[in-house]
C-alpha cells in the first residue's frame, strides 16, 4: 500500500516537461490522449489495492460476515469477523486444537445464518483424546451473536455410520486417530453434504468412506437423514 500511494504521488509529475510547473508546460509538447492502452494501465494501476481484498468465497453471502486468517508465529489464526472491519465475532482458534490449525476453509449456508469451519486440527495425541486428521466445526447466527453447535469431535467414522448403513458395510477396523471428515457443500439453508473417511488400524491403507446427508433443524441440532458408502471407483475419484 506504502508503494502503491508513493507511485500515485508521482503519477501528476509524469506529464510535466522536466521539472516545470502545471502552468510552465511546454505547448509544443502534445497533451496525450487516452487510447485502450493507458486505459488498460490505468485499470490496472486502479486494480493494485484491491489486492488486499478477501478472497470473494470468504466473506458471507449477505456480505455481512467476513473469514479473517490472521498471521501469528508463522500460523493461520482463523477469525470471522463483521465484514469491512476488524471486529471479531468469532474466533475460531477456540475449536478444539484450533490455534494454528492448517487447511483452513469457511462454507457459507445459503442464508448466512450458518457457517461449517473445516480445519486440520493440531495434533496432540499425548492428551488421550480422539483427534481426526480433518473435522468439521459448525456455528450458527442467533440475532446478532454466533453460537457453536454440536461438532465432530466425539465423533468416528464408525459411530456416524451405525444405524445408517448396514451393519456389513461398518468400518470396524478403522483407525479412529486417522478419520477425515469434511463438508463439501450446503445443498440449501438447513441440509450439508458431510464426507467421512477412515483407515485401517492395522495396514494403514484407506478403509470405508461415505457421503453423509445432515439436516439441521431450527435450533441447529443436526442429523444424518441419509448415508452413501461410497465404492472404490468413487472413493479414487475423491
């Protein structure tokens, strides 16, 4: 920005004859006129601070909100904030091993009213708790506030699939330190598309994966209303 504003206190003196003054300019010397090239530069030149902008999929789609990853140590400190300023009204290193988290990324529901935070968490196995290698955090808008809702932590691959496939198609085998689970998109204001995947405890190699259907309801409970086990040629195009 520092340069950005010294280049546009120089741009008036470019159009002088040396250093004469406005009124001093030489008449010989023709006044330049705009054609599509200066045009284009100055488009350009008009394009530099918007570069600072947010990326347009961060910011909510009633542009009130706005998804802040603030630099800190060398990590990403995810924030949501009221767009245009630097007030937080979210601060999303208060996850679960949230402070630092990597693969950071906001997915807006249709009418602003919820948000699905999916990160990769730090990973501190030392505490004893089930930590997946991605997850999903969900906050919803009451008035003016932003409250969390039931997440995924506690959850498995395993657990999320009982009672919602058949009990053949159940990762018994998986390790729970090693589920994925993030949410690809929201197909309207109360319904998201959740995909969970496990692997082996024994091999290593990936196991079962799914597609989930959850629905919220008005008080931002969620629940599977459907579950796809996805088959190997879906799970190599994933």
């Amino acid at each position: 920005m520092i340069e950005f504003t010294q280049q546009r206190i120089k741009q008036p003196k470019t159009g002088l004859a040396g250093d004469a003054a406005p009124d001093e300019k030489d008449a010989s010397t023709p006044s330049p006129k705009p054609t599509a090239t200066s045009s284009a530069s100055a488009q350009e030149s008009d394009k530099e601070p918007a570069a600072a902008a947010p990326n347009p999929s961060s910011v909510s789609p009633d542009k009130k909100w706005e998804y802040k990853c603030v630099e800190y140590n060398g990590e990403c400190w995810s924030q949501i904030v009221k767009a245009g300023t630097t007030q937080v009204v979210v601060d999303l290193t208060d996850v679960p091993d949230g402070a630092g988290a990597t693969n950071a990324e906001i997915l807006w529901a249709p009418d602003s009213k919820r948000f699905a935070f999916n990160y990769s968490p730090v990973q501190r196995h030392h505490t004893g708790f089930h930590r997946a290698l991605e997850t999903v955090a969900f906050y919803q808008l009451r008035g003016d506030k932003w409250e969390a809702l039931r997440s995924l932590e506690d959850e498995t691959t395993e657990s999320l699939a009982k009672g919602h496939v058949p009990k053949n198609a159940y990762p018994r085998h998986c390790d729970p330190d090693v589920d994925t689970f993030k949410l690809r998109n929201w197909t309207d204001a109360n319904t998201t598309i959740l995909y969970a995947a496990c692997y082996a405890r024994s091999s290593g190699e990936p196991g079962s994966s799914f597609l989930f259907t959850l629905k919220f309801d008005e008080a931002g409970n969620w629940k599977i209303v459907k579950a796809h086990r996805m088959s190997k040629k879906e799970i190599e195009e994933e």
